[in-house]
C-alpha cells in the first residue's frame, strides 16, 4: 500500500514535470544547449521518504483499530445468535420471545453491515486523501527543484514496470537529492509543530 501511494504521487509529479517540457526544450534548442535530463527510482523513493512511512503507518494502526472493533461486534452478536439458538433447541422461548428477539438479531445484523460499509467508504476516503497529501508535497519539492536545476525532463521508474531501460550519458540520477530534500523538509515541518506546540503550552499556563 506504501509504495502505491508513493508511485501515484510520483506519477503526477512526473506529468507536471513533462508538461512543462516543450517551452524548455524550445528555449534549450534555440541556444544550441541540450536539454538536462534527471531521473528517479520510484522503488527507493518509496522506501525512503519519511512522510509516507509515517502516514502509512498512522493509515494502518487506524485500519486496524476499526477492524478489531467490528470484529468485536461481530464476536458478540454471533455469542448471542448461538446462545439464543440454544434456548429455541430447549423450547425455552416463546413465539412472542421468539419473534422479538429474532426481529432484534436482525436490526443488529443490518447495523454491522451498515457499520462495515460505512468504515470502508471511510478508509478509501481517507487513502485517498493521503495519496493527495503525498502527490502534493513530491509534486512541490519537485517542481522547485526542477526549476532551479533547470531540468527539461525529470522521469521516474522502477523495477516492475522498468518504464527506463536506459538513459543518456547526460541524464542525471536524482534520487537521493530528491529523498534527503523531502526528509529534510519533512523533519523542519516536524520541529515547526514542536515549536508552535510548546509556545501554545506556554500562553495556556500563563493564562
């Protein structure tokens, strides 16, 4: 799920990038200069970009707690299924008990199915919106950092798809530069919310 979110950020990163393409690589003719390729390996980036991980990792313990409550219902009311099955096998209940209770077994049953759904729909909204967090902060990093290296093209690939199986002598592995950018970015952002946390605390006990 990690590296999906990393690769479709990615992906609109480097569409953006090749939309701007064709003014710089007119300018680059018209002065005889080639046009500065780059590249990165989406694999590694996908590995190494702390922002993501971090995300992911807050995605999933939040998958996770939602699953472990639902199953807990789900535990219950088969408890309570089973044990009134029992008491029907004994001829323990009536058809008045019977039909009520049968009737709130169900509504119970709806209710989790509603519950599943709705915490499903949830989860795929909120997938969503971290892969837009992501593509976000890469497409701007990468923007900036295109413009002032001023790369005509900058492509990404990795292993599964090898979308580059080769590059030019003068295409450049930026990978790195992009990961520890972003890092470094992420961990400022990080020591920013510390900062304005603490002086919050501060004016709270003053106050």
């Amino acid at each position: 799920m990690k590296r999906l979110l990393i690769l479709v950020g990615i992906a609109a990163t480097m569409l953006s990038c090749n939309q701007q393409q064709p003014q710089t690589a007119q300018t680059a003719a018209a002065t005889g200069a080639a046009a500065k390729i780059a590249y990165i390996n989406n694999d590694t980036l996908s590995t190494y970009y702390k922002y993501a991980e971090d995300r992911f990792e807050e995605f999933q313990k939040k998958v996770e707690k939602g699953d472990k409550q639902l199953q807990s219902r789900a535990s219950k009311l088969q408890k309570e299924l089973a044990s009134f099955e029992k008491r029907v096998q004994a001829g323990l209940v009536s058809q008045n008990e019977y039909n009520k209770k049968g009737a709130e077994l169900m509504q119970k049953r709806d209710q989790l199915a509603v519950a599943q759904q709705s915490q499903a729909q949830g989860l795929a909204a909120e997938e969503m919106e971290i892969k837009n967090e992501i593509r976000e902060k890469i497409k701007g990093y990468l923007d900036n950092y295109s413009k002032d290296k001023n790369y005509s093209i900058v492509l990404g690939y990795d292993q599964a798809t090898a979308t580059l199986i080769w590059s030019t002598p003068n295409a450049e592995d930026i990978t790195w530069d992009i990961i520890n950018g972003l890092n470094g970015q992420y961990e400022s952002d990080q020591k920013a919310e510390e900062t304005a946390a603490s002086t919050d605390k501060k004016e709270e006990k003053k106050k």
